[in-house]
C-alpha cells in the first residue's frame, strides 16, 4: 500500500518533521495522489527561448525575497528589460550584486556589478522609473571600513544599451539605528517602490527594509520594517544628485518586535499605488509565551495614506477555512501507540514566506499565498497545498480570496473551497479508486508547489526556505500572471512505495494567467524538460515573472501578452548555499532569461470585467447578535436587479447544514434559528455563512452557543 506523508512544521524553531500516518482501518486506505487537470491551459510559444546571463555559484534566492528582480522598460525608453541579481562567480569568492539589460530585440547583454567597493552584497531589488525609464537599486552590503550590513541605493541612466553613469552608492540605512525602545536594530532585506510625490514635478522612492534583529519573549524572527523615502525628478537622476530621505516605522509592528509576552512572526510584502497609499501585505504567525498557538486573525494589510506621512491603519482577517474529511481518516496514528490528535481541518496560509504584492487598482491589493490543509496543531499536508490570491479592498476594508490553481468545480454547492478528495460531483462523497491490490484508495489532487521534491532538506525545513510564489502586477488590459514552482512528480515518485510507471520525475515551472486583474485564473501553463525542448537538462529554481505582462495585441476576443522570465538553472538540484548544504559540493549553475507569448483566456461573459472599480455582484453587510443561541438576523446586498442568489451555512468541518435561494436586488435579510435543513438544533460552535451570485462569492463567520 502507497503511503502518504504528514508534515508537521515547527515555527517556532523555523523547521518541519515529516510524520508517516497510517488510517486505521484497512477496509479503504489513503491512495496514492494523483493530479487532476479539468482546463486546457493558455496556448503559447517562446518568443525568447532559454538564454544564459551568467554563471554563478550562488545556488539559492537570486533576487529579492518579496519582490521582482525582473522588470520591463517603457516603450518610451526603448522598450526591453532591466535585471539585478546577487551572484558568486567563483565557488569561494564573495556574494555581489549584479545588473543586466535585455534590449527590445531580446538581446542579453553580459552581467555589470554595480559596485566594486562593498566587502559582501546581497538580496537586491530594483525599479524602472515609468517617466525616464531609469532603473533604481538598492540592496544590503558590508561597506569597506565598516564591517556593519548597510541598505544601499544607486541609479544607472542607460544610454543606447549600456552604462551611461555608474554614480557612488548611497546609504540609505546606516545600521544599526535605533528604534525606541531599542539601538541594535539592523534593517536588511530592502524592497524598492516608485509611486507619486505630493512635490510638483517630483515622484518619491520608497525603500522597506526587514530587522534581523529580533526581541521577542523568545527571541525569534520578529521581522519589523523601516521605510525611507525621498523626492526625484528625471534631472536629478541624471546628475546623479544625493537624495534626501526621510524614515518611518510601522507602531504595531515595533511592538511585535519588543514582545515580552508573545512571539508574532510577519510576513508581508511591501507595495504603493498611484493614489500616494503605501502598503504592507501578507499575513502572520502568532506563539504565546509556552510556545502555544495564539487563535487570532492571520492576515494582515497595513496601510499609510498621504504618501507615507499619514498614520498607519491594520486591517485583519482570518484565512482559515473549515474543511471535512472521510471518516477513515480519524483516528490516525503518529506510531504504533500515539494517537493522532484529535484537532479539526481547515485551510489556512502556510509557507508563503517569500510571496510579493501588487497594487491591482481602485485600492485594492493583490498578493499569492499557499492555502494547505492544516491542524488546529499546526500540522499539514504536504501535498495538499492550492494556490490563491488574497485581494484587500482597502475602501470597503474587506478579504477577498480567489482560487488561482486548483479551482473548485462552479457546479459544487457542497463545499466552500476546493477539496482535494471531493472534486467531482456527487458533492459531498469522497473520492474512491480501486487499486491494483484490490483496496480502495482515496483518489487525491494533489500539489507540491515547491522548489525542491526533498523536504528534509536543511534540517527538515526546505518548504520555508524554497516557497517562492509571485505575481506580476496588471497591465493597462488587465493582464497578469502568478508564477510558482512544483516538484510533485518527483516528490510522489519518493514517496511511492513502488514507482508508478506513469509518473515521470522532473521539476515544473507553472503560469496561470488572468485577464482581469485576478478575478478569473487560467490553468497553469507547465514548463519542464520532458514536454518542452527549450527546457531540456534545464533544472530551474526561483522562478520569477517580469513587474509586467507586454501587450501584443488581440487574437479574436483573446489578449496576446509577453511574460519575461529569469530563473536559476542549479546544476546539482538544491541549495549548497543553506546551512546545512543540500549537497557537499558547490557547482553552481546559470542564470537565464527567458519570453514567452501567450495567448490569454476569454473568460465567458459575466465573468470577465476588467474594470478595478466594478462594485462586488453581493455581499453579506451585517450578522448579528454575533455570537448568537436563537435568531441570527443577516443582512445581504446583490447589486444587480433580478440577479438569482445561493445562500448556503457551513459547519466547522466545511459540511453544508442549511441553504436558501432566490432571486433579488439591493438589499435584504434572512434570518437563521441554528437549526439545519430538518429543523434540527445544530451544536454550538463556529459557522460559515456563503453568499454567492454571477460566479462571485461573500463570506462571513459566526458564531452559535
């Protein structure tokens, strides 16, 4: 019998265990997982195949943690890419910080270091000017003559393809710097964003940059930020001006950070709009003093109007979501004589520590995490992880979350997410298949969105150091992509007890696309070397898409987009540069850049509206009392006149007890006793109330005692 594997991660010491589970009864086991693909995904060709920019023996992130080291040029500037990376070009010398320029042929140009007198560089990131097509960098680096991590900055006119001016770095955070009520404060891991400037004539540059120092109860990763920011013109870059800048820190999170009683561990992105708003995005981990799980919202938006000089607001939410499971699987057993704990299901954000965000239009924010299927106990599946996007609507101070892969079936009224063994109707059954030794197994999609098969890899911690899921921001059509790794084949082949013949063992890189600002995604586009030649002996790790999709034009009612891409391609798969090595021997690999032209879905009518502004077809305004015991008074709005609505109540395992339909405009309600659909009481406890109409879903919980 096939097994299948339960990972358990230990954030407080920043690892995972992997824990073999066995079902107790034999009469239907757990199957082997299996992939489901229900769409054809966007056709494409390679407008630019595979390219080499340079050797390095660097073998882990290249670019920015949180952000996107590739982005385009605009047309206006001659069109083409700008590229930064930190790099090693021997197997002993220092970590540097490199940048490259892609023309609008496709032409690579070779890789320039950006400054010859740092001691050691490393995480850069980088920005186009949109008005003089200037590209901007920053980056963290020993500087000669003091050994301390510096946040730099520097900007390069390009003239005809090449280095026009190479001005002198700038320091932009000269650690350690104080942060009261502490001085040893060390900010590295910089982000850089252009947006407006309140100054005529000027934008403003913004540089986020992470502690590594940390002083929590426990003294653990409690990453809190200082944001710089300065006023440019196109003229000042030109000559190369010194910035003035200016510097804020988020409250909430400098207390995090200063924690006596509990240790909250961030992971947010940093992102502006065109409005003068800055943000930061993500979500959070949260242990009390005894290392116990705090039960709190995980989701975070933090925002600052007023081009950084407002005040800081917190919006939060909860990315769980109750889920069910077959009967089968309860009780499991860790060992022979341990059983498993007796915690309910739910999805919920798990090792998504490298995810970016973007601004998508009209104040709301965009960024990508992995959903997993998770124990009150922080135990998950490793294999069961889907991929969504979390859009904030900063005016309405509301989560959305859309599924990007793998989506639930618009048929299925039963569940309120995609469930990996309920993925084809009747709704509510699990999926079965009879194997070759006559068993039942359950019939599993699974996904493995990693960068690595291996998860014992560094101390059993490979899924939070290679996660590196990332979005692209939207184009003027709309368009956009999300771009992550999956090793699944591989990983099932190691985990089968016997390999299956069908399954062919070699890492993916997957794109799914949307043509309308993240309402509707694609089916992922899959590159690897077995089904594309361009890849072939190509191993790619941390994949990452262009700032932008190129518009090309329509083909029917589809939109053509360019999506530039750079990747490492790691000649002995796996990090030699993590601690412990996933191999003894350093020998590197290449960085490449690669195009592709796709061809982006026409989603049905009804659907597709491209429009940032388009006001939600329904929501759920108000439940209250909340918590409830005999009448739950529940106010709805559907904006479209005549529009048929499904209102459905889920219990904490995700199990549909009571529904409602109907047709209706504007606003009304509905009220709820507790009971189900037979008219009996239901227990106490969390539910999830569902409102849905024209492919768009509102939720809300509440609470019955």
């Amino acid at each position: 019998m096939k097994k299948l594997f339960l990972l358990s991660l230990c954030l407080i010491i920043g690892l995972a265990f992997a824990i073999e589970i066995r079902p107790d009864s034999a009469l239907k086991p757990q199957s082997p997982p299996r992939t489901k693909q229900s769409l054809e995904a966007p056709e494409f060709i390679f407008s630019h195949a595979p390219d080499t920019l340079m050797t390095s023996y660097y073998d882990y992130v290249f670019g920015s943690y949180n952000s996107l080291p590739l982005r385009t040029i605009p047309d206006a500037a001659g069109g083409g890419y700008f590229l930064t990376l930190q790099a090693k070009t021997t197997q002993t010398g220092p970590r540097s910080v490199y940048h490259a320029y892609v023309d609008a042929a496709g032409a690579v140009s070779n890789c320039w270091k950006i400054s010859n007198t740092m001691l050691s560089e490393g995480y850069p990131d980088l920005a186009v000017d949109p008005q003089s097509g200037i590209p901007m960098y920053t980056w963290h680096a020993a500087v000669q003559g003091d050994n301390s991590m510096k946040v730099m900055f520097a900007c390069i006119p390009f003239l005809d393809g090449l280095p026009d001016l190479m001005f002198a770095p700038q320091i932009v955070i000269d650690n350690p710097v104080e942060v009261f009520p502490t001085n040893d404060n060390v900010f590295i891991w910089p982000q850089i964003q252009i947006g407006p400037s309140p100054n005529p004539e000027m934008r403003r540059v913004y540089i986020a940059a992470r502690n590594l120092i940390s002083h929590t109860v426990n003294g653990f990763s409690s990453e809190n930020m200082m944001i710089a920011y300065a006023d440019f013109n196109t003229s000042m870059l030109q000559m190369g001006e010194v910035l003035s800048w200016s510097y804020i820190t988020v409250p909430q999170l400098n207390q995090w950070n200063t924690d006596s009683q509990a240790w909250r561990r961030p992971f947010l992105a940093f992102n502006v709009d065109d409005s003068g708003n800055i943000y930061l995005a993500g979500y959070h981990t949260a242990y009390d003093a005894n290392d116990l799980i705090i039960d709190e919202h995980d989701m975070d938006i933090f925002i600052c109007p007023n081009y950084g000089e407002g005040s800081w607001t917190r919006v939060t939410d909860s990315s769980h979501f109750p889920t069910w499971y077959p009967e089968v699987y309860e009780p499991y057993a860790l060992t022979k004589d341990s059983p498993f704990p007796e915690d309910e299901l739910h999805w919920g954000i798990m090792n998504s520590g490298h995810l970016n965000a973007v601004s998508i239009g009209d104040g709301k924010i965009l960024f990508p995490a992995l959903f997993t299927v998770s124990t009150d106990s922080d135990a998950f599946y490793p294999d069961l992880h889907t991929v969504k996007a979390v859009i904030h609507d900063s005016a309405e101070e509301e989560f959305t979350i859309r599924e990007i892969y793998p989506q639930k079936d618009p048929d299925d009224d039963y569940n309120a997410v995609f469930t990996p063994w309920d993925w084809q109707a009747p709704w509510g059954e699990p999926e079965w298949v009879l194997g070759d030794d006559g068993e039942y197994y359950l019939d599993l999609v699974t996904l493995f969105p990693f960068a690595h098969w291996d998860a014992s890899l560094h101390n059993n911690a490979m899924v939070v150091h290679y996660n590196n899921l990332k979005v692209s921001e939207v184009n003027d059509q709309g368009m956009m992509v999300a771009v992550w790794q999956n090793a699944q084949r591989i990983w099932l082949l190691d985990k089968s007890a016997a390999q299956d013949p069908d399954l062919d063992g070699y890492p993916e890189i997957m794109i799914s696309v949307s043509p309308n600002r993240g309402k509707n995604w694609s089916e992922p586009i899959r590159l690897n070397g077995i089904d594309n030649p361009a890849l072939d002996g190509i191993t790619p790790m941390w994949v990452y898409p262009a700032d932008l999709v190129k518009y090309m034009g329509m083909q029917g009612d589809s939109k053509i987009g360019r999506l530039g891409l750079v990747f490492y391609d790691d000649y002995t798969w796996g990090a030699n540069a993590i601690s412990p090595p996933a191999h003894p021997v350093n020998d590197g690999g290449r960085v490449m850049f690669a195009e592709l032209q796709i061809i982006f879905p026409d989603f049905p009518s009804g659907t597709d509206d491209p429009s940032p502004s388009a006001p939600a077809a329904c929501k759920i305004k108000a439940a209250y009392p909340n918590p409830f015991k005999d009448r739950l008074n529940i106010s709805l709005q559907v904006k479209d006149a005549s529009q048929d609505y499904k209102f459905k109540i889920y219990n904490v395992k995700g199990q549909l007890v009571h529904s409602a339909t109907g047709t209706a405009k504007g606003n009304f309600e509905l009220n709820w006793d507790g009971r189900d659909a037979k008219g009996t009481r239901l227990p106490s406890g969390i539910y999830l109330l569902s409102l849905s109409t024209k492919g768009q879903q509102a939720m809300r919980k509440v609470i019955l005692y």
